[in-house]
C-alpha cells in the first residue's frame, strides 16, 4: 500500500483587503509549529518519496520545511493542490505514477477544506465535509495498489499539531 500523508499548510498571515491571497506566508509562528511537526515526524522515521505541493505561498513554505527537515529531497508543486482543486485529477496522475507501488510514501501539502474532503472521498468515496484538517495538521491514509484510491483508502492517522509537539 502507498502511505498517504495530507498536510495543510503551517498558520498564516490574515488575508487583509489589498493582499493576494496566493501570496500570503506562513507567519513566524506558523513556522516554528511546523518546523517543529516536521521534526517530529522525522523523529518518527517517516520519509516522503516526494512532497507535492500547492504553488500558494503558504503552502510551499509549508512543503519547504517538510523538505528542509530531511523528510524528501523531491518536492514538486502540483496545480490541483490550489484551493478548490480536484482530486480525479490528481487520483489520475497517481494512478498513472511510478509513485503507485507497495511502500511508496507521499505528501500533499494543501488547504482546508478540500483535504478534509479530499480524505473523506478517498476513505469513503463521497465528501461529507466533516473532516477538518488544522493549520500543520496531518491526515495519514493508505491507499491500495494497482486500483482507483476512491472510496478505497484506510485512514490511519488525524491530528492536530498539539498531538505532534
């Protein structure tokens, strides 16, 4: 099976009228806590084969600190990790990978809500939206070889940054 690890991005600056949206940054906070969940998943032994990445500011600096930790040394952006992206696409892109393999460990590094819902889809094939991922806060799920991961998926793990630091 293929770990799956759905990350949101670290805490970020608040969105203030005149800011893009895609351009706001994790705060110095929002960067310590995740550096720190980071750590502690390194801790636990944990190592992505590759971390994905929405290209949203506060998302890369997320994935960036995953990377910096010694978590991967691959780490791409992937457009259906911006808010309201789908996830037949990236099921598509998966499916299709050399990433679909037994022990295969991946990161997507995105937004709330669509990684509640995106973890929702995969575990029980429809979104429910009752799945809240917090701000560096982790969703684990395995996902089957060789076969659609929708609907499909085995949730091992939901926590908040509390529960890491």
């Amino acid at each position: 099976m293929t770990q799956l690890y759905l990350i949101r991005h670290g805490i970020a600056v608040e969105r203030e009228n005149d800011m893009d949206d895609k351009a706001r940054p994790l705060t110095e906070i929002g960067r310590e806590k995740t550096l720190k969940v980071a750590q502690r998943l390194r801790a636990m032994g944990i190592n992505f084969d590759l971390i994905l990445t929405s290209s949203l500011v506060r998302a890369r600096q997320t994935a960036e600190i995953l990377q910096t930790v010694g978590l991967s040394d691959k780490l791409e952006e992937f457009s259906f990790l911006a808010p309201g992206g789908d996830i037949d696409s990236w099921a598509d892109w998966w499916a299709n990978s050399h990433y679909n393999k037994p022990e295969s460990c991946l990161a997507l590094v995105g937004h709330q809500p669509d990684l509640g819902d995106w973890a929702e889809i995969l575990v029980w094939g429809n979104n429910y939206g009752k799945l809240v991922v917090k701000k560096a806060g982790i969703i684990g799920i395995n996902l089957p070889d060789q076969v659609t991961p929708i609907g499909q998926g085995e949730l091992f793990l939901l926590t908040s940054p509390k529960w890491l630091i």
